[in-house]
C-alpha cells in the first residue's frame, strides 16, 4: 500500500484532480503565497467535505489560526517537513 501523488498546476486543476480521483488528502502549500494557498483552501473546504486539506508554511500562530478558520485540517511546518524528508532519505 502506498501513495499516489499528483501535482496541480493551479486552484482549477487542484479542485478537479482532487475531486475526480476522491483523494484522501491535499497539500497545499504556502510557498506561492499564502493569501492564495488560503482562499483555495477555503474554496477547496467549501465542496470537498470528506478528505483532509493541510497547508505547508511558516510555523506562526497566525497562518496555523487562519488555515484552521479557511478549512484546512492542519499545518505542516516547513521546517518539519523539510526534516522529515531528511529523515527518509538517510534511512533509504
């Protein structure tokens, strides 16, 4: 058992792939601008009920307050994700 991962080139595509393919989960991260990982999220929430929404960031109580309130799940902080790539890599 794995993943499927598939990369959206924007909001539109993100919404049909992750409809379409009844995904678990969607990364959405920060790093294009948060105003715009937010409104997505928000928008994304609004008709995809049922999978897990997480934004990638800056750890701040700010952007973990605004992803909760735009829908999201939860933030990844970006310092944790970059470790935990880290991690897998040595152990691979």
């Amino acid at each position: 058992a794995g993943w499927d991962v598939h990369e959206a080139a924007g909001f539109v595509s993100l919404r049909r792939l992750t409809l379409l393919l009844q995904a678990d989960l969607a990364l959405l991260d920060t790093a294009l601008g948060v105003a715009e990982a937010l409104q997505a999220c928000s928008l994304l929430r609004a008709e995809w009920k049922s999978g897990r929404i997480v934004l990638l960031g800056d750890e701040s109580p700010r952007l973990r307050r605004e992803a909760l309130l735009a829908g999201a799940d939860g933030l990844i902080p970006r310092d944790a994700a970059l470790g935990a790539v880290t991690l897998a890599r040595s152990a691979a």
